[in-house]
C-alpha cells in the first residue's frame, strides 16, 4: 500500500482546524464576548473554558474539537462557536469545511444576473444551454435551447422552472428518447438538493407541489430513496430534433440526436447556479432556427 508524499490529508485539515479555532480565541477579548475579567496578568483573550461558557458546550467538547479528535461536530456547535468567535462569512465558511461539512446551512443562495454567464451561453450557439438556479428556476437560456428543449421566455415568470415542466408538460416528456431514466436520474439529483440544504424552503415547496401535481414525480420520489449529485462529466442522451417532438406524431429515427449533455458550476461561495450544455455531434448541421423571446 502506497502513502502519499503529502501526508493524510484528513489529519492535515483537523491541525488546521485546530490552528485556526486557537487563532480566532486569540482575536476575542473578555470584554468583547462580555465576560468578566480575569485576576493577575493571564490573558485577556478567549480560553477554552470561555468558548465553553459562550456556546452552552463542554470543555472537553471544544477541547475535542481543537485536537480534531471531534470528528462528527454538528451545524449546532459550529454555529455556536461562529456566533462566539464572531466568525465573517467566509471564516463560518472555512470552518464548515474544515469540520467535513460541505455547506453553511440556510445559505442565501446567488440570484443575480450575471452577463459574463450569459454571454458564454450565448456564444455556445448552435449548442443549447441553459442557466439555472439551485431550485431549478430558469434564468436564462440560448435560442438553441428554445429551438431544442422550450422556449421559457414564452411563459409567465412563476413558470420558468426546468422541474416543473419536465414533470407537468406533456411535451417534455417526448423531447428526450426514452427519457424515463433520466427522469429517475433527475429525482435524485433533487433528494441530493433536498439533504443538502434540508432548509431551504423554496426547494422543498418545489419537491412538495410537484408530489401534489405530477403522479410521475411522486411514483419516482416516493419508490426510493436514491440521492445523486450532479457532475461535469459529460453524460449521453438522445433528443429529437425540433420540429419532430410532437408525442401525437410518429416517430422517425431519422431524427434522433445524440448529445452530451455538460453541467458546471460557478465557483464563488454560496453560488448554487448550475450552467448547462447539450453539445451536439461533430459535423452535425443544426436545423433551422426559431425566434425565441427570452433571448
């Protein structure tokens, strides 16, 4: 068995922890945490019996926590010691990863337009891509995504969601041949969302009206409790070129597209956007466009 020149990368993130907690005591002043003083000359900053004190916690608790022997915290006490420690945004952020946890909880998702995203969306044409955001609200998408998949533009707001016209439009359903995988695929990409971000309420009223609305969605939550993530990795599926998609019009093989379909996401901290493309085969000749009115 080989080990790695660089070490246990585990061990390494609970010494930093441990590096950081001490670091961010030594920032709080008694006074500043409203404590009261000490006698003779002992320090005036944060002790861990301090933190203890400010967090409702045990000695042995944050002591554990330092010494990365705490290996299971949970977002009560990292959320204590944030609050004691006085934590930024992006310090509540480090500590979350450096603990194993991947997310802040009740995180303010990004929302905001940003042209550089739909620029490059734009620059994909003739392959079409979308943007949307973590509860799968479209915010915006290329004329080839209208001409391949839906134009969004032509619905009002409340309406602009990829799940829900996956799951309440009939058409939807015969865009992707033989979709049915990769409707399963989808619901449990949505329980990855969901036990992500077990608070985030507009994703659970998505999740809840859908089981109201759409007996296909409920089958698939309901039948088991499969959780996936999405990945940059490229994965195949068949669409059917525009024009041919109508599910009262028989089917022609002729007509069948192989694309790989491409998610990324942003970088920046709490951005749960997802970029999306289908890219079509090399050599292959778009059909005719059509106007689109949310580009």
């Amino acid at each position: 068995m080989s080990v790695s020149r660089h070490g246990d990368t585990s061990a390494s993130a609970q010494n930093l922890l441990g590096r950081f907690l001490r670091e961010w005591r030594g920032r709080i002043t008694l006074e500043d945490a409203g404590l009261p003083g000490r006698r003779g000359n002992r320090s005036t900053t944060l002790t861990q019996e301090d933190l203890a004190r400010l967090t409702g916690y045990s000695i042995r608790t944050i002591s554990a926590l330092e010494q990365g022997s705490e290996h299971r915290p949970t977002p009560g006490l990292l959320t204590a010691i944030a609050e004691a420690l006085r934590l930024s945004e992006e310090e509540r952020r480090a500590l979350w990863q450096l603990t194993g946890n991947a997310r802040l909880p009740e995180a303010e998702f990004a929302v905001d337009d940003d042209p550089a995203l739909t620029r490059v969306i734009d620059l994909l044409e003739p392959n079409p891509a979308y943007l949307c955001d973590a509860a799968y609200n479209i915010q915006y998408h290329n004329r080839a995504f209208a001409d391949w998949v839906f134009d969004f533009g032509s619905v009002p707001p409340d309406r602009r969601n990829l799940a829900k016209w996956l799951f309440l439009d009939e058409h939807a359903e015969h865009i992707v041949v033989d979709g049915k995988g990769h409707w399963a695929a989808l619901v449990a990409r949505m329980r990855g969302v969901l036990a992500g971000q077990p608070r985030y309420r507009e994703f659970a009223a998505l999740v809840e009206e859908l089981c109201d609305t759409s007996p296909r969605f409920k089958k698939l939550w309901d039948r088991d409790a499969r959780v996936d993530s999405y990945r940059p990795g490229g994965e195949i599926l068949t669409l059917r070129e525009p024009g041919h998609t109508d599910p009262q019009q028989a089917d022609d093989e002729e007509h069948h597209v192989p694309v790989t379909q491409s998610n990324l996401s942003p970088m920046t901290p709490n951005d749960e956007r997802r970029f999306s493309v289908f890219l079509l085969p090399e050599g292959y000749t778009a059909p005719p466009r059509r106007p689109c009115t949310a580009c």
